[in-house]
C-alpha cells in the first residue's frame, strides 16, 4: 500500500507509541472466524476519528484515503461501547498528571456545564433550551481536576439545569476517583449539589464572581473554561452533531486524548489560524 500524505490531525509516530498497546491488545483479544481478513490499520482508524473531530466534516465525508466511513465509524462505535476510547483517554490524562508532577489520582476537582447548539439531526427528546443562555441544543456537564484534564462527562438537553447534571456528573468521580474531596463551582450550583457532595463525602465550594465589572479569570474554576477552549479548538464539538448523546460523549474523550498526547510529545496543537503551510500571496 502506498504511504497516504500525512493530515496535519494524523498522530505523529510518538504519539501512536503511547496509545498502541491498548489497540494492539484490544484487537488481539479478539481472535477467530474472520481474524485473518482485518486488514484496516488501526492507527489508520485512530487517524480517521481524529480527522473527523479536528475538522467537523460528516462522516461521510471522510476522504478516500482513510478506511471506508462506515468501517471508521464502526470501530468508533465499538471502541466506546466496550470502553476502549475512555481507557486510552484515562491511560493519557494519568500520564499527563504524572508528567506536571502530580499523583496520578487526583483530590479536587472543578464542575461546570456549557450549553451548545445542536445540527437537525439530533432528536427533540435529546435536546432543550437553556433559558439563561438562549440555546437550543445539549448541556456538557463537566467535572476537571485542577489542570483542566476531564474526570467525568454527562450530556444532557441543555433544559437540564446545572444543579441537577451537577448532582449526577460528581457521582462519578465519586465512585472512579475517591481520593477527590474537594470540588470548587460556580453560582449556579445550587444548595441541593452541595448537600449531595456532602453526601459522597465531597466539600463543594461555590465560587462567587466579582463585583466589579469586566473580565477576571476566577479563582480555581478558571481551569475549567480553558478545557471548555480545548473542546473548542475541534470543529466536531463546536455544535453537537451527535444523533446519540454518548457519542458526544465519546467525541469530548476523544479531543482531550487528542490535546493530552500532543502535551505529552511537546507537539503543539494547530490552530485555525495557522498559515505556516500556506503558499505566499502573490505581489
């Protein structure tokens, strides 16, 4: 087969070196009738889900010198529904704590929901209005450690209120990260999420905004905001596309695993505005 030219979203050969055991093992684990005819490369498909959520094309959309859209889309189906997407993501965030010299469990954490548009493909049932914000669409409810990595992720209609998908994002890091007692939140976190932090043995402090007008980064919960900025920075999530909200879900893991493996291999992450490959403008 003839080497593809590369996409600027395609993972660099260190990047693939820190995901590929969990591949490697996953399809090894998989063995009988069929085995012999899988001829797609995995990094191949990883390159694929990558270029769809960098550039926010549909997926059939994809260009021909990825695998086939439906077999992409297959294993991105297959790879979150047997956990296999939130492992990588897990696997990379632990290594980036470790690598900004923290303990690969954290012991607080942030909690914040941003509400998005939807496409005419997502059901009504899967969508609501935030009235506070005017949008129609999803709610991502969000719970970080203190450098902005995701611990837990819960899509809702965006008519959920922040309380209520608060309540139900902190049970699980909850359960998943026990060593957290600490979660800082904003002012539309209301008694109920404190008490129910109580309750899973949590201190929840809300973070009251300044008085004065303007902007001002807000003490801890400002590292929240900034993931809400590296969701940003992949056209997929810039509107919920998602037929599903698990795979909204899916999609979030798979732009911070994009965002933590670039970290990790001091690789930057290009920006829309970038024109260093551009050809120069004529004079």
């Amino acid at each position: 087969m003839t080497p593809r030219r590369a996409y600027r979203s395609d993972v660099s050969d260190a990047r693939w070196a820190l995901i590929e055991p969990v591949f490697v093992a996953w399809r090894a684990a998989r063995p009988g009738p069929g085995a012999a005819a899988r001829v797609h490369d995995l990094r191949e498909i990883v390159n694929a889900i990558l270029y769809v959520n960098r550039t926010g094309i549909p997926w059939e959309y994809l260009p021909h010198d990825f695998p086939p859209f439906k077999t992409v889309y297959d294993y991105y189906a297959k790879w979150e529904a047997d956990g296999t997407t939130e492992q990588v993501h897990d696997l990379l965030r632990d290594a980036t704590r470790r690598a900004n010299a923290r303990t690969a469990e954290p012991s607080a954490a942030v909690v914040d929901a941003q509400s998005v548009k939807t496409s005419g493909n997502v059901a009504e049932t899967s969508q609501g209005i935030d009235a506070g914000k005017k949008i129609k669409g999803r709610k991502r409810h969000l719970v970080t450690d203190i450098l902005g990595l995701v611990l837990a992720v819960l899509v809702t209609a965006a008519s959920v209120h922040d309380s209520a998908g608060g309540k139900q994002a902190l049970t699980e890091p909850a359960k998943a990260h026990p060593r957290v007692t600490k979660v800082w939140a904003d002012g539309g976190y209301q008694t109920s999420v404190i008490q129910h932090g109580t309750g899973l043995g949590i201190d929840v402090e809300v973070v009251r905004r300044p008085k004065e007008k303007g902007f001002q980064p807000l003490p801890k919960r400002w590292v929240i905001e900034r993931t809400f900025g590296w969701l940003m920075q992949h056209r997929r999530l810039a509107r919920d596309y998602e037929a599903l909200p698990q795979r909204s879900r899916t999609m979030i893991h798979w732009a911070m695993a994009n965002k933590m493996s670039r970290e990790l291999t001091g690789e930057s992450t290009p920006t829309w505005r970038t024109e260093t490959d551009m050809p120069p403008t004529p004079t």
